[in-house]
C-alpha cells in the first residue's frame, strides 16, 4: 500500500505493508535515527515521536496507524539550525548525560509544555514517567523543562 | 584558573538534544550483515549436537557460527580464562552463547537463531550461592567452587569482642541490580581489504575489546583496531561485556569479509549480560559503651555465575570497603565469589562495596540505637580523619574529608533532634569512602596515555584511551587541555577513543578517567607549554621561567613587560616548524596488598560521602516513599560541578533503585524471571525525590588540579542511608534488599506481637 503521512512538516509517500514499525521507517527508511530503540516493547520511551502533537512510542506503532497523520521527531523539533527552547535547556542544565534518551524525553518536555506553559513538578514526573533515563536521576531534566517553560513564556510575551 | 572548576556545557550536549546519530545502531555500512545470538535456554547441560540447517534454509540467512569455526582461541579473557567464546561441550547458564547466526536483516537473523536447534542433556544446576560454595559433587570452578578468597587479618577480633559492650550480629541479602543502560549492548566489527578489522561499539574498555578479538581471531594486536562509538550509558555494565559481543561480530565479519552489526535485543540483554553480584553476608559488630568500634568481623560471599569474568576484581573492592569508613583496629574479613550455575555478574557501579556496605551502615546505626547514641554521633566518634590508619593498614595522610562531607549534610538537612514523632517520617544516614581507582588488585593496568596536537590555526585535538559513557569525561578533560594550554575551550576537541592512537590505558572504570586521562592530559600538555613557553621567551626577551600561560596569553610572572597572545605563539612555532605534538603518560603511585593479611596501601586515594534519606513510611501498606535526599561528597576538585551534580543525583535514583524496586531474580531452574522494564521496576522521573547535592573539595595532590574520582560512590550509600531511615520512621529493620512493601508490611506485623523495646 501507498502510505500517505507527513514526517517533520514535509509531506512523505513511502511504499509499505502496513505491517512495519513506524520507528523502522523513521530510521531505516527515511534514514531519522534520532529515533531511539531501547526496548522495543513500549516500556521506555526512548522512541518517543509526536503523532499529531502527542508523545507516542514508535516502537508500538505500526505503518497503516500513521496514514494521513502528522510526525515530529527529534530531528523536525528544531528549525534549521536554531534549537528548540526545550532542546537548548536540556543542554544548558546538564540535563544531557549518556544523551540515549535525551530525544524522547525532549520530545515529551516539549509536548508538555504545549500543553501546560508553567507545569508543576507534579505535572512533570507524571509528563515525563513514561521516558525512562539511568544516568541523571531526572532533577536537571526538571529543571531544564522549567527553563525552557520560562524562556518560551518570556518569548511569547515578546511578541505580543 | 580560567576553565578548571567552572560550570561549562557538556561539550556533546548539543548532538545529543539534536538526535545526531552517533550511537552504534545509528552506523550503516555497505554490504553490511545483521548478527543473532544462540544461546542456551537452560542452565546447565551437555551439549551434544548443534543442528543449522533449517536456519540455512531460511530466505535471507547467510551463514551460522560455531565454536568450530574460530580461528584462534575460544576463550574470552578478562582476569582468567575460563569463559569460552562460544560453548563447545558444556552450557552452565541460561543465556549463554552457543551459535552466531548470519542474515541480511536483523529480523531475519533473530528468526533465524530461533530455528538453529541444540540437543542438550540437562544436567542439575547450582544456583544457590551458599550451596555451590564446597559442594560435594559438582564442580563448575576448582574443587570448592570459589572463584577467589580474600581476607583480611587485623588485631585479634576475639578478645576484641569480649571486652566490647555491645555487640550486633546480622546476616544480609542482597540481590541482583540490573544496569539497565538505556542503549543495549551493540557492535559492529568492519573487515578491511589490509587484513585489518576495525570494531566500532558501545564500550567502556576498548583495549578490553582488542584482547578478546586478537585472542578468538587468533590476531596481532596492530592488526585489531577498536573505537569506541557513542555509548548510551554503561555503570559497569559495557566493561567486559562488549568483549563478548565484539568476538560475535568479528568472527563472521573475518569469515564473510562483510560488516557485521550486532544489537542486543532488551531481554536477551537483560537475561544475558552481567549484573550486580548477589550477595550473603553475616556481620558481626562491637563497640565500647563510649562509642568506640572495636572489632568488626564479616563473611561475604557473593555470586559471580558460571565464570569468573571481573569477579576477583569486584571481591577486593568489596573486602577493602567492608568495615566502612572507620577506624577499627581489629577485623577479620573473610570474602568469597562462587560459581553458579547463573548468569556471570560484573562490574556495577560501586563493585562489591554497595553490597557490604549495606550491612556495614546498618550495622553502625544498630551500635547507635543500643548505645543510646545518636546515628551521626557515633559516626563522628569513629570516622577516619588526616592521620588515621585504615582497616588493611593504610595510613591517610590528606584530602580526607569524610567529616566535612557529614557536618555539610547535617547542616542543609536541620535533621530534628528532637522528640520522635509518630507520624512515619524517619531520616536515615550513611558514611562511605571510595577507594579511588584500581588499587592493588589491578595495578598491572594502572597507567594511561594521551596525545595532544595543537594545529596551526590554534584548534587543539587530544586522544585518551578511556570512554565518554554520559559521566562527562570529554568535558572534564578538555576543560582540563584548555587550562593547561590556555586556548579557549571551544578550540579543544576529543577524538573518539580508538586503540590506534594511543597505547593501552587500562579500562573506564573505578571513576578513573578523570585522574588518570587528566594527568597524562597534563603531562603531554607541558611538553607542548614547553615549546609554546620557549618561542615566546625567544620573542619577548624573557627567561621561561619567568613566563607564565594565564588566559589566553603568555605573560611575565612579575606584573609589568610586553606578552604574547598564544594563537601568535602558535603561529610563532609553525613558521619556525617547532613540533607541536606531545604525548602524555601517567602512571598511578604504587599501591599494595598482601594476600595472606589482606594488610597495604590498597588505594591511591579515596573519595567520601554521607548521605542522609528522609522517608514516609506508610503503616498500612508498608509503601516508602523517599521524601528529600542529602549528599554530601568529597571530590578533591570538582572540575566541573554541574556534572558532579549529576553524578550524585543519577547516582542516587539508582541507589534508590537498589534499596527500594530493583529485584531480578531466577526461577527454580535459573532462568530470570523478569527481564523487561515492564517487570523490573528502575526509578521513573516519578520516584525521583528532590536531590540536593553538595560538594566538599580537600585537594588530592597527585590528581589534576586536584581533583580525585567519585562517579561510583553516590550510589554506594543510598541502600542503608534508606533502610537506617525506615527503621527511624516505623520502628523495623530490613535486612534483604529491596525494601519492598510486603517486606515492612510483614515486619510490621510481626513486631506487633513482640513489642519493640528500642526507641
């Protein structure tokens, strides 16, 4: 079947079964291997990609479920050269150890804060529970998506 | 000093929030082949026919290995030699590897590998660690399946005991801890048309790799090339581990002149590669009624699984670690790793103290409880300062800052003094020291490289031998080039670790790279100041010795005088072709330990922390929730201190990961029961406590700027920090990790019956 979808707001046909993973079409077909693999069963998050919008695991999706639907993933979030306020918070606090689930764990900051402009702690742990990290114990991560929550509120502000 | 100690940006933070792909399922190469694993699905049995053709016969199956088709040696060596490659006549674990199969997908090969089948004659396994040790019948290493004994001997421990006032005995368990590094193991090994093959993976020891390959492919060294790709996390867990994958590529990558990609699939990594070493201990402890230890007596016995692999290793720093950080002068340690018919475990972040430690903490605050002390007290009264001796007879001469690490965290936390209330809050405080690198165990590997070229346009590239793992060394390191050299940091580039360019550095483990890759760093760095000191003192007219590098700049020591920007010093010593390259070699101070007393200076140096828990515990049903954490750590140096910050916080969830969930274990018949994230439970960004981190800096002379390495110890306290603070909060004592609800709920229970007569 012709699957019909757009991938980091370019419009995308690719030939397929159905049947694939979308996270094997992200990596292996349209070469975006900043889609991580950590599982393969949807229990770590490192394959998070935005599906119109909303954090989902491309490891448990599959080609048909996307048809006519809208990808980001972490290589669509920054425009050109110029980073995402969520991608240059995580860097700016150290929020970046081993980096292997730094993509997912952006990608659901950044959902996140779309959604809730000023979250609390609270509404982080539970935003962020579904993207498992080993090395940085989560803190600078918190602190990162506050960062990122200010400077895109102080944008915003700015170009009212 | 301009760039050492400052909070700069991760030099990769930047590929990493971008997605660039530079870990190893991200690499493609022409031609390439996709590998999968055969292994044993039981633990322990005779193999008696390995059968491939219904694998071949599978569309897109390209080939199947055997131990019949290596070429050199089948034997993975690591401290001995005894684990095979892959499994010629016996298998003694679930999971081990047996067959390497071929296909032009990874799918394909995994489908593949399910349809290789192996006759096998089941044997009984042992997979019970107090059992295998002196069993009567079967033999998995020597005669008394003890990988290795080690002891230590100080004072006399019985007559120490009888004039104690109180004395505490307990028996501990702990069990496996996964790493559940985000980014499963993965290798790819490239033939080259020279008779070279290059292996590019996630590792922490490249020269590890080297060995392994040149051993099974029967090699010379110069003809193994090893680099180290991204590497999404290890702990201790890509030490040895890559070794073994490593051989699984090269073998049919050598065979099929092809590149061949290997990525371990979630639980075949979990069932499959090392882990935490489980642990028995009984400890026995007394102390004065003033609150002196007086003599410590342990039995340690750990499991290591089917082979040896790092055991040895991980006993020693177990053993050396197993009174705590305190003065005692009568110990009797005797430590064993045994056989089992088990996964073989390794290195984890803390090797074999976290274990120990465990006890011996919960130990210290049982002293306390009986002698009517408080926790902290009874610590101060016995903690190791400048001046002490150690349990194995080393004498501390500086950067030993243990006492400051406690007042610190006394201090942040206003821990109450006061009356007890009853409302299921308790904190809970732990002491620990880190003995800091290899130590006398490993000295053989305690020595390191580096190179350093300073190019004409004044960017600056360095190569080590030790790994960038998430822990931050290219950052540290290169904030440690830019202040030798005093180029901006932003010219300074690490060039990924690659056994090519410098020569063999030992492994990234014991937080070593920041002493070791900074001192070699330091060392090349001054031949280069040399040439770079020369030039500008032939340019200014000024003695060297009267020239300092601050900034940027060469300038006179005394205050006025003409100076010299570098990049013109630089530039100075190109035109004249003045060589501005430099290799760097450093080498550790001796260390020493007798193995009959277990008595010498068995670590350069340590590291110390205390760590304080705050928890609630809930009556009912026995859940603990970790409310806040304190730690405080003795670095010597923070580098930089945002990535000891997030040394100490990612330390501490794992700890807690330890203490609280992380509880795999094995079936009646060996095999793991619950190797997926769904059912071993590692903390999520919603178990994470507020985290306050706090650094202590007592300079160690012999490390860069001061600086010695701690990356293992916040994790190593967290355990009994936690378990001194349920018993604070609801009046039980765990004794087996985790500390899972059913367990508190069910001591709960049982001390309703006998009234508790403590606090």
């Amino acid at each position: 079947m012709k699957l019909k979808f757009t991938v980091n707001r370019r419009a995308t046909t690719l030939e397929v079964t159905g049947a694939e993973r979308v996270i094997d079409l992200l990596r292996e077909r349209l070469g975006l291997v900043g889609t991580k693999e950590g599982c393969g069963k949807g229990e770590c998050g490192a394959c998070t990609v935005l599906l119109d919008g909303s954090p989902v695991c491309s490891c448990l999706l599959l080609s048909s479920q996307v048809a006519g639907r809208e990808i980001t993933t972490i290589e669509g979030l920054s425009e050109g050269e110029s980073l995402h306020p969520v991608q240059a918070a995580f860097a700016e606090t150290g929020a970046v150890q081993c980096g292997f689930c730094t993509p997912g764990l952006v990608l659901s900051s950044a959902a996140l804060l779309a959604d809730i402009p000023a979250p609390s702690r609270e509404q982080m742990k539970r935003a962020l529970a579904g993207n498992l990290c080993r090395c940085t114990g989560y803190q600078k991560i918190f602190e990162a998506v506050e960062l990122a929550s200010r400077n895109m509120r102080r944008e915003k502000r700015r170009r009212r | 000093m301009a760039v050492v100690g400052r909070r700069v940006r991760r030099v990769e933070s930047l590929d990493r929030v971008k997605g660039v792909g530079s870990f190893t399922d991200d690499l493609t190469y022409a031609g390439m082949l996709h590998a999968a694993v055969v292994r044993s699905p039981v633990a322990r049995a005779r193999i008696k026919h390995i059968e491939t053709g219904r694998a071949l016969r599978r569309a897109g199956a390209e080939a199947v290995f055997t131990f019949q088709d290596i070429p050199g040696r089948n034997v993975v060596p690591i401290i001995l030699e005894d684990q095979p490659f892959l499994a010629e006549e016996y298998v003694n674990y679930v999971g081990e590897p047996i067959a390497v199969v071929l296909a032009s997908e990874r799918e394909t090969a995994r489908a593949a590998a399910k349809e290789v089948s192996v006759r096998l004659e089941e044997l009984p396994p042992i997979l019970d660690l107090l059992k295998a040790r002196r069993h009567p019948r079967v033999h998995l290493f020597g005669e008394d399946n003890v990988f290795k004994h080690l002891r230590i001997r100080r004072g006399d421990t019985a007559a120490a005991f009888s004039s104690c006032d109180v004395i505490v005995e307990n028996e501990y368990r702990t069990p496996y801890q996964e790493h559940a590094y985000i980014e499963p193991e993965a290798m790819i090994a490239i033939p080259h048309p020279d008779g070279t093959i290059e292996i590019r993976g996630s590792m922490q020891c490249p020269f590890y790799v080297r060995k392994a390959v040149t051993s099974v492919l029967g090699l010379p060294e110069s003809r193994v090339w090893v680099v180290q790709a991204a590497t999404g996390g290890a702990f201790g867990g890509k030490e040895d581990v890559p070794s073994l994958l490593a051989c699984q590529v090269a073998l049919p990558a050598w065979k099929l002149k092809k590149p061949v990609k290997l990525v371990y699939d979630r639980t075949e990594d979990m069932v499959s590669t090392s882990k935490r070493h489980p642990s028995w201990v009984r400890y026995k402890s007394g102390a004065t009624r003033d609150g002196v230890l007086k003599a410590v007596e342990v039995e340690y016995v750990i499991d290591g699984g089917a082979y040896s692999t790092l055991s040895p290793a991980v006993l020693y720093r177990g053993t050396v670690h197993a009174a705590g950080p305190y003065r005692c002068d009568n110990v009797k340690v005797d430590s064993y790793v045994v056989a089992t018919n088990r996964v073989p475990t390794g290195a984890f972040r803390g090797f074999g103290s976290p274990q120990i430690l465990f006890a011996a903490e919960s130990q210290m605050d049982q002293l306390a409880e009986r002698l009517g002390l408080h926790p902290a007290e009874l610590r101060r009264r016995n903690l190791l300062r400048a001046g002490d001796t150690t349990i194995t007879g080393q004498k501390l001469t500086v950067s030993v800052g243990l006492e400051e690490t406690l007042d610190r965290v006394l201090e942040a936390s206003g821990w109450p003094t006061g009356q007890k209330r009853d409302d299921g809050v308790g904190y809970g405080l732990s002491t620990v020291f880190y003995g800091v690198g290899l130590g006398a165990a490993g000295k053989h590997l305690a020595r390191t490289g580096a190179r350093v070229i300073v190019h004409a346009d004044g960017s600056v590239t360095f190569s080590v031998g030790t790994t960038e793992l998430g822990q931050g060394m290219t950052t540290v390191l290169s904030q440690i080039v830019s202040e030798e050299l005093g180029t901006p940091l932003e010219c300074v580039q690490m060039i990924a670790p690659d056994t090519s360019r410098v020569p063999d550095s030992g492994p990234t483990v014991a937080s070593r790279s920041t002493t070791m890759s900074g001192n070699a760093l330091k060392d090349a760095c001054g031949k280069i100041r040399d040439v770079l000191l020369a030039e500008a003192s032939r340019a200014l007219r000024i003695p060297v010795s009267d020239l300092r590098i601050v900034e940027g700049a060469i300038v006179p020591a005394k205050e006025e005088g003409p100076s010299m920007p570098i990049d013109e010093a630089i530039k100075s010593c190109t035109t004249a072709r003045l060589p501005l390259s430099a290799e760097g070699w450093h080498v550790s101070t001796s260390t020493s330990w007798d193995d009959r007393t277990g008595q010498g200076d068995a670590y350069v140096t340590y590291a110390w922390a205390t760590n304080l828990a705050k928890v609630r515990v809930d009556r009912e049903t026995g859940e603990v929730t970790v409310l806040k954490m304190w730690a405080a750590h003795d670095v010597g140096k923070a580098v930089n201190p945002t990535l000891a910050e997030g040394q100490i916080e990612g330390g501490i969830l794992q700890g807690l990961g330890f203490a609280l969930t992380e509880n795999m274990f094995t079936d009646e018949r060996g095999v793991i029961v619950n190797p997926d994230f769904s059912t071993y439970i590692i903390p999520t960004a919603a178990d994470s406590p507020e985290i306050v981190s706090l650094l202590v800096e007592h300079p160690y002379p012999d490390g860069p700027h001061g600086a010695k390495g701690f990356g293992e110890q916040p994790l190593m306290g967290v355990a009994p920090a936690v378990a001194n603070a349920v018993r604070d909060a609801v009046g039980v004592r765990i004794t087996e990790l985790p500390i899972t609800p059913e367990k508190i709920w069910n001591a709960l229970r049982s001390s309703r019956r006998v009234p508790v007569t403590q606090r």
